[in-house]
C-alpha cells in the first residue's frame, strides 16, 4: 500500500506542472462546438507551440457559463467584444493582444412611416427590437438612456442582424431596431432603406480583440502580438476568424489597453449588463 501511495504521489508531482501549463481559449457562443473548432482550433494549435504550453479551445455551451467562466476567471485567452474586453482588463488584469481591424458602431432605426420616433427620446417606455443583452449592440443603444426609470423594453432577437431586420422592418414587431452600420451599409437592400430612418447612432467603439490573462508574460505577449499581427503562420492560424468576422480584413492589428478603457461600463451598473 505504501510502495502504491508513494508511486502516485510522484506521478502527481511529476504531472501536476504539466496539467497547470494548461490555458483554455475560448470566445462568445455564437457558433456550434464543431464550428468553433474549426474557427479557434488552429490558432489554439500555433498558441500551443509558440508558448510550448497547452493551448485548449473550449465551447462555452451558451452564454450563461460563458459570463460564469469569465467571472470566475477560467479563460486565460479570449476573442470577444470590446464590453467584454474592458471588463477582463479591470477585474481579471487581462491584457490586449490584437485586434480585428476597423470599428463597431450601431445604428437605430425605425420605419419610415412611424412619424413619433423622431429621437430616442421618443422610444421610452416603447419596444426596440436587437440582439438580446449582453450583445454589443444592444447594449450601445441602451447606454444612451442613463436614466434606469426612462428606457426603451427590449425585444431580444434571435439569429443574428438579418432576423433583427426582419422583426423591426417587416414584421413591426417593435418602434425601432438595432443593426450594425456595417450590415446596414452593405446588406440591407436599397429599397428597405426607403422604408426606413436612422434616428440614432452610437458613438465607434474598437472592434474585438484577442485579450491573455497573467499566466502570459510581457514578453509573451510581445511575442505573440508580432505573432499574429505580422508573421504568416499567424495570419494562416487567425484566417477562419479574419473570414468570419472580417471578410475584407487581410489579418489582425497589434491592439493596447489604453483603447478599450471604459467600454466596461456597458456591462457594469446597468439594468441589461451583469
């Protein structure tokens, strides 16, 4: 029994330090687990390699354990939105890495032939139709309303800015809804506009980033950042998010803290943050 105890406690140090060079990349679940794999697998595999640690992508499941694992500080690499970003940078001392090219900035809108939207202000107490919170884009509107008692209800929607649209435009099931100004410029026809009126749009935020925790050093970090902003095997790695994300992008931009400070605000004392 000894020669036993003795043999698993050796094993146990000999494996523990392996099993905590471990970090777990992960991102929002806006896709399947086998989609995110091909997404982040790759560049989970160059992470692993570069940092002779082992790199894990891991699915959230769904956005409650993704908020739950954030808090608890169980994600060591994370590609998400600037809100999230922030938040990481001030509570869990992450750091950002690189970032996608371009801005996000939110427009909203509100039909046409609806003559008493003419302001946000006119949409308190009224339906806005947008990804439901914590969803940038949302949360970007709301943050006009700084007053908890004189706000909009919103209409969470599902299945991306097309079903927004949809909701908002054809089926009226709201007074206003919110589109990214990129989908609005590039994917909503030229006779919906007709049909529609902006009547709101949120100041640019950075766009989403790749933020590591301090399990990475400085100096990886350096290392990293060259890695995937400048160096090939990077861009290979980082091409299936570039594609979904940022079809037009050719790779990711070197990003600092500094530029996302404050976006945590849009999550914290808030009635749709956490």
């Amino acid at each position: 029994m000894r020669t036993k105890m003795a043999v698993l406690l050796i094993l146990g140090l000999l494996n523990g330090p392996a099993l905590a060079q471990e970090l777990i990349l992960s991102a929002p679940p806006r896709e399947s687990a086998d989609a995110g794999k091909k997404l982040y697998g790759p560049l989970a595999s160059l992470l692993s390699r570069t940092l002779g640690k082992t790199v894990r992508y891991q699915h959230p499941g769904n956005w409650f354990k993704y908020q739950k694992d954030m808090r608890e500080g169980k994600l060591d690499i994370v590609f998400d939105g600037p809100h999230f970003a922030a938040w990481r940078m001030v509570h869990l001392d992450h750091h950002a890495l690189v970032k996608l090219p371009g801005k996000l900035q939110f427009h909203l809108l509100t039909r046409k032939d609806n003559e008493a939207i003419k302001s946000p202000d006119d949409l308190v107490g009224r339906i806005i139709c947008g990804i439901s919170p914590p969803n940038l884009s949302t949360l970007s509107i709301m943050a006009y309303y700084n007053n908890p008692v004189r706000q909009p209800v919103i209409k969470g929607i599902r299945g991306g800015m097309g079903k927004v649209l949809k909701a908002g435009l054809t089926n009226e099931q709201c007074d206003a809804f919110v589109l990214r100004t990129t989908f609005y410029k590039k994917k909503v026809k030229p006779e919906q506009k007709l049909l529609m009126r902006i009547v709101y749009t949120s100041p640019a935020m950075p766009n989403q980033v790749i933020t590591v925790g301090k399990q990475i050093s400085a100096e990886e970090r350096e290392k990293l950042r060259d890695l995937l902003s400048v160096r090939s095997e990077g861009k290979a790695a980082t091409a299936p998010i570039i594609k979904r994300f940022a079809p037009r992008a050719k790779h990711f931009l070197p990003a600092t803290d500094k530029e996302y400070e404050g976006y945590n605000r849009l999550l914290e004392g808030v009635i749709f943050g956490w």
